[in-house]
C-alpha cells in the first residue's frame, strides 16, 4: 500500500481519517519499495482497525471482515 492513498481513504463504518501503522516496508531496490507490505490502518474517530497484508489494506467494516475470516476466504 502507498502510503498517499491516505489522502483519499477514509474509514468504511464512520468516514473518519485513517492513522497507519506500518510494519513492514518493501525494501529499497525492490518494484514496490517503500510501499507498506504489513501493518495496519486505524480510524482516528472510532478506533476500528483494518489490518494491511501482502500489501493491500482490508477496508471490509467488521461485520463483513469477520464473516470472510469465518468462510476462510
């Protein structure tokens, strides 16, 4: 995930700003370098969390996140 998509993502549940917290960064060198591979985006409104792996953030609200966990999709 590039991290100036933060400019024009928003929270799904309450359209507040999101917060990022990146765990891991691509490597310098790599295609995707500097893109956030890991970590997460928190809503500074009502503190929902969506969770960034394998580069791509999981914007799905809670219900329908927990619903695809469950279909382990």
């Amino acid at each position: 995930m590039r991290s100036d998509l933060l400019d024009i993502l928003a929270c799904p549940v309450c359209k507040g700003p999101l917060d990022l917290r990146a765990d891991e960064i691509a490597p310098e060198g790599a295609a995707d370098a500097g893109e956030v591979l890991t970590g997460a985006l928190t809503c500074a409104t009502c503190n929902e969390v969506y969770p960034i792996a394998g580069g791509i953030p999981n914007l799905l609200p809670p219900e329908l996140r927990d619903t695809e966990i469950a279909a382990g999709r």
